[in-house]
C-alpha cells in the first residue's frame, strides 16, 4: 500500500522513489501489516531501516491503526502497535 509520492515493495514488486505510480495524496509514508506472522520481511527493525531511506515521516502499523488527516493534523487511531520514524 503505498498513498505517497515514494516507492515501495511489495511482494517482490518495487516502485522506485519519487514514481508517478502512487497515489501522492499524503506526505508520509505507510508501512501496514507491522510484525505480522505472514510478513516476517515487516519486523520493526527492518521497517526503521527502510524508513531511514525515504525522505518523509514514515509510520509502521499493525493491522490495528487507522491514519486519520483532517487537513494539516495527522492523528493514529489506535488499538494496535504502531511507531512513527521521522527522517
């Protein structure tokens, strides 16, 4: 899932940074389905590493968060485990 201006993988699929392939809606980045038996590739460790590399805030989800943006203001809507990296 990928809702920014930057690129990302997904099962074996990669968009470079800066593509035109994302929807460019936010200026941040999702990284979903954080720790998830099915996605051992998505640890915390691996996400923070990836996470270094783009140039946007980047939030690691659970299946839990939700990502609320009303205008400016960003809020998590939680019950989950979820950690925000900020570049």
């Amino acid at each position: 899932m990928i809702m920014t201006r930057y690129g990302t993988t997904f099962g074996n699929h990669t968009l470079p940074a800066e593509t035109d392939k994302s929807l460019n809606l936010v200026d941040f980045e999702i990284h979903p389905h954080l720790d998830h038996e099915q996605f051992p590739e998505n640890s915390l460790d691996n996400i923070q590493k990836l996470a270094a590399t783009i140039p946007v805030p980047s939030y690691a989800i659970d299946d839990q968060p939700a990502i609320k943006v009303t205008d400016d203001n960003i809020e998590v809507v939680s019950e989950g485990h979820w950690k925000l990296f900020t570049p």
